[in-house]
C-alpha cells in the first residue's frame, strides 16, 4: 500500500520530496492520508474520495476550487493569510484537479495547514463560539459568491428526497432488520409531516438558498494553537442550500454532551450553555445578513437536521451498512439511539432555544 500511495502522491505536483504517508482523521467517507515533505516545504493532505458516494469527483472538485479560489481572494482582500485562512488544492502534474488510479479511485490533494488543531469534541463554550464565528465567516466570505456549483450529492439535507430513499430502504428490507425496528422506524415516521412542512418553506423559497458547506460538525474546522478559527475543510459537500442547514448541523455536533455513537444514553443531551455559545460566534457574524424567516428557524434546523441523521443513520442500518464506514456491526443503530437522544433533548428545550436566538439576534442586529 506504502509504494501505491506514494506513487500516486507523486502524480501531484508536489513541493518537497515524500519522506513519509501516514493515515489521518476519522472521516466516515473517504480515506486521508497526510503526506510529509522533506525540507521547508508544505505537507499535503491525500484523499480517496469516496466515488460510491460522490458520483461525479471531477464536479466535486471543481466546486471546491471556485470555493477555495474565492475565500483565498476574501482572505487576501482583508489583509489576511490566504496560506492559512483557506484550503488549497493541489492539481496534478498534469493540471488536473485530481488524480485516477489504475483501479479506477479517484484522489485529490491538498495543502496540509501546520500548528493547527482539529476538535472532535467541544470541550468549552469559548471553542463552541469561536466555531460558530468561523461558519458565520465561512458563509459571510461566500455572500458575494455567485458561479454556479454542482449538486454534489441529490437531495444531500432535502427531508423530502430523503424520505423517498427511506420508504425504497423499507420496502427493500435489504438486510431483513425492518422486524426488529418498530420502534426506531416510529421515531421517524411521527415526525415526518412536522419535517416536511419546514422543508416546504425552502422549497418556495420563503427560507432562501445560499452557498453552504453542509458537513459542519466540529472535527470540519479547523483552530491554530491558540483557539482562533482558520478555515473550514472537508468541502466535498459544499453546494447551494439553506444555510440554516449548516448552523442545525453544528450544534449537532458541539452542543452534545455525549458522543455521536454514544452507547451510554444518559451521557447525551443537548447543552444549553453550548448551544447559547455557539449561536453567540454564529450571530455576530450573520445577525445583519439572515432574513426573518431563517432567524424564525434557526433553534427548529438544529431539530431538522439530527432528525435527518437519525433518519440516516437507521437507513444505513437497514440497507446492511452500505454508507457510513463502521466499526462493530450495531454501529449504525448505537448511533442511530444516540442521535435519538439528542434529539428528544432539543425538543424538550427548544423553547428555551427559541429564546436563546430572540435574545441573540436583539443582540447584534
Ligand atoms: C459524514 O465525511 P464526514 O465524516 O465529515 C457525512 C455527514 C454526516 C457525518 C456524520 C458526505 O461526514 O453528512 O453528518 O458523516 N458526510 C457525507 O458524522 O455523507
Ligand atoms: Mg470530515
């Protein structure tokens, strides 16, 4: 694997010799790799993106480079450090954004940022803040951005494509699990017209559609050493929607007292405290710009999109675990519960989070 990986590093035009490839991150996706350098040059992050999932990579990858060419020019505008506060993408030798292998895999590099820290977990209000503040920028940065981008993957945070997929997954019934599922399957389907109806006001356009990164859960940002937000990463799924999506996404992630795939239950919860910081980071940097109805909205997306993931994860779990990479064979129903959790957490408290943005949005707008 060692001489393959090196030998496909070497399609990219590199600085620096190779002097060694190591595994990197917990991606559920693709697989990443980081490529270490001799001497003063860059190192450089190597992915198999993952084709079963994104149909179209060389799409993709264009996406990621108008996105990433743009925030550079945000960045540089406002007297920053491109090299740091944006994600580069490396070509190949041969200029192309990424590289296919005699196995027919698709790869992409790009620019390892050095003396940064990427979070798997929130473990304080202030990094919750600041990662709200970095999404806020992120989308403030792409306000002005208006060449078309692909739709990476159909219907990626669409409820209503989604449970077109979810009805396919029960009819197929592909790996015999639908019988010992009533009551997952009853989480979903009681809430399946509460959903929908928030969709519909996307779909006619009262929520509008903006440029989003769609993945934001905390371990997609990336801090330096001393807590400061630098860039956003893992752009393969950046696309125009609702960016309401990556706000319900984030407090998903940063607000739960637990883990994703927790198995103890009584760990997860929604943290009101995380939940205040990260609407704080997020609002000083969006208050002006949201329009009514996604501020009306804002505590719901975070409801939306953990419901999507139960929906998700469940899917997973009865199509046999096709999608998301596992680690054990419950994997997918242990998060399936645990996302549950979570969720029922937000709605008990979601009044209180309706406060939390009333009071943020008087705040900064
Ligand atoms: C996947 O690629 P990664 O691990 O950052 C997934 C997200 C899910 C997340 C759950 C393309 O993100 O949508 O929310 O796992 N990405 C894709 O942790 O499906
Ligand atoms: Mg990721």
């Amino acid at each position: 694997m060692k001489a393959e990986l090196q030998e496909i590093a070497s399609q990219f035009a590199l600085e620096g010799a190779i002097t060694a490839i190591d595994s990197l991150g917990e991606g559920f996706i693709n697989d990443t790799f980081i490529v270490r350098t001799a001497g003063d040059a860059p190192d450089y992050i190597l992915q198999r993106k993952n084709k079963s999932i994104f149909p179209d990579v060389p799409a993709m990858m264009e996406n990621i480079r108008k996105v990433t060419d743009h925030i550079r020019r945000r960045v540089a505008a406002a007297g920053g450090d491109p090299r740091r506060e944006a994600m580069t993408v490396v070509a190949t030798r041969d200029g192309k954004l990424y590289h296919v292998d005699a196995q027919g895999e698709y790869w992409a590099v790009s620019v390892f940022i050095s003396d940064t820290i990427a979070y798997n977990k929130a473990d304080s209000p202030e990094l919750a803040r600041k990662g709200g503040e970095g999404i806020g920028k992120f989308q403030a940065q792409l306000a002005d951005f208006t060449e078309p981008l692909a739709e990476t993957i159909k219907g990626f945070h669409n409820i209503r494509h989604r449970f077109v997929q979810w009805d396919e997954a029960l009819r197929r019934d592909a790996a015999g699990r639908v019988k010992d599922l009533a009551e997952e399957i009853g989480w979903i389907e009681s809430r399946r017209d509460e959903m929908l109806s928030f969709w519909s006001k996307v779909e006619d356009g009262t929520i509008p559609t903006r440029v989003t990164h769609n993945d934001t859960k905390i371990n997609n940002i990336l801090f330096d050493k001393q807590g400061e937000v630098l860039c956003a990463i893992d752009l393969d799924t950046v696309m125009n929607s609702t960016s309401l999506n990556d706000f319900g996404d984030a407090i998903r992630s940063y607000a739960n007292t637990g883990d994703e795939d927790d198995r103890d239950l009584s760990r997860v919860g929604m943290s009101l405290e995380m939940f205040r910081a990260y609407t704080e980071g997020y609002l000083s940097q969006r208050a002006g710009q949201l329009n009514q109805a996604e501020i009306d909205h804002l505590a719901f997306s975070a409801r939306y999109i953990t419901f999507e993931q139960v929906l998700r994860f469940l899917m997973d779990y009865i199509d046999g675990d096709t999608y998301y990479k596992t680690k054990y064979p419950e994997h997918n129903l242990v998060r399936t519960r645990a996302q549950y959790k979570l969720l029922q957490s937000m709605e008990e408290q979601y009044g209180t989070m309706c406060e939390i943005v009333r009071e943020t949005v008087a705040k900064y707008k």
